[in-house]
C-alpha cells in the first residue's frame, strides 16, 4: 500500500464522527430488529389462528356427536332386518355414539371447565330426551317397505336445542368471537 493511500485513509478516518458511526450501526441494528419483531408478531398469529382452527374443529366434532345421538331415534324407527342398519348394527353404531359423547364431554372439560360443564348439560339433556325417544321407537314395529321410511312426524328437541344454544354460546365466547 502506498503512504498516499493510508494518509488519505486515517485523514478520512479522523474526519468521521460518531454519529456517523452510531447511524451506520443504528440504522441496520433497527431494521433486524424491526424484521424479527414482524416476524414474532406474524408467528405467533398465524399460531393463535391454528389454535383457533382447530377448537372450531373440537367443538364442531363434539356437536357432531350431539347430532348423532339426535338421530338415533329414527333410525330404530327405520329399522328392518335388511336396510338402513340391522339391530344388532344399530346397538353396536349407538355405542359408538355414546362413547364419542363421553370422550367429548372429557376432552371440552380439559379445554376449559366453563366449556365441559356446558357440552356435559347438553349430553345430559339430549340423552334424556332421545333416550326416552329411542325407547319408545324400539317397541315399533319394524319398517316393512320404503313407503314407511318418511315417519311424518319431527321427535321434539325443544330442550336440548335450548341446552345447544347456550353451548354455543359458551364456545363462540372461548374462541373470542
């Protein structure tokens, strides 16, 4: 290197102030900053967002199960030893039922005691209602022909669609919305 070049380098050197150090490091120190803030910040929403996805899912699930049981009444009633489900298809396919409402009742419980307590009230009145709804249709008769399968008549689910409603309500609040 030639003296000229490193005389006109420290003179350069000398003539450089601290602020322009403080700037040539602030300036990019700020903007990483900035990029791993907006990056936390997306991060952590777009997990908040999955979180929330996947309650929707829980809680859709769980109403599911609800429904199915709802149903089970008309399906006994439509029974045959053919279509839509044998007996013995029917009982193994409500014990299935009642264990998913069982699972759901302990899994919303775990989410929140607020959330369990009221998916437990509707499992709870909705048993009762269909339950008796189920008995009833057991001591039909059994569908003989197609013609049957319309039963001209809705099974009443006044008060567990009081019971879902609230149950709703309850989720809809956890989810923030």
């Amino acid at each position: 290197m030639s003296a000229a070049f490193l005389a006109q380098a420290s003179a350069e050197a000398a003539s450089t102030t601290w602020l322009e150090i403080a700037v040539g490091v602030a300036v990019p120190t700020a903007a990483a900053v900035l990029t791993v803030g907006v990056g936390i910040w997306t991060y952590t929403r777009q997990q908040k967002a999955r979180h929330r996805e996947r309650l929707r899912d829980l809680f859709s699930d769980a109403l599911r199960a609800v429904a199915d049981y709802q149903e089970l009444p008309y399906l006994i009633r439509r029974r045959s030893d053919e279509s839509p489900m044998k007996p013995s298809e029917l009982v193994r396919h409500i014990s299935d039922i009642q264990t998913r409402l069982d699972y759901y009742v302990a899994r919303l419980r775990l989410e929140t005691a607020e959330i369990g307590e009221a998916f437990e009230r509707l499992v709870g009145v909705t048993r009762r209602e269909s339950g008796s709804q189920m008995t009833e249709a057991w001591q039909q008769a059994r569908l003989t022909g197609d013609a049957e399968i319309p039963l001209g008549a809705r099974y009443a689910r006044d008060l567990s669609d009081v019971e879902k409603a609230t149950c709703i309500a309850v989720m809809l609040n956890h989810l923030g919305g």
